[in-house]
C-alpha cells in the first residue's frame, strides 16, 4: 500500500474532505510527518 501511496496511483478520490475542511487534504507524507513524534512516544512507551 505505501509503494501505491508514494506512487500517487490510489484511484479512489472524493473531495469530502475539502467540502468539510474547507481546505486540501493532506497528502499521507505530509500526515507521517505531523503525526511522527506520536510514533516515536509510543515506540518509547513499549
């Protein structure tokens, strides 16, 4: 599923996420990175 990710190639797209954000949607590079630190806690906590 990343290589598709990283590729671009996931075909289903909707813009729900505009409508209701009112803004772009993330991408999930752009996600992994905001959300990293959370990964690392948790990696920590173990």
């Amino acid at each position: 599923m990343s290589r598709l990710l990283r590729a671009d190639t996931v075909d289903l797209r909707t813009d729900t996420v505009e409508r209701l954000l009112a803004r772009r949607p993330l991408t999930f590079a752009d996600w992994c990175t905001a959300h990293a630190d959370v990964f690392r806690q948790a990696l920590d906590a173990v």
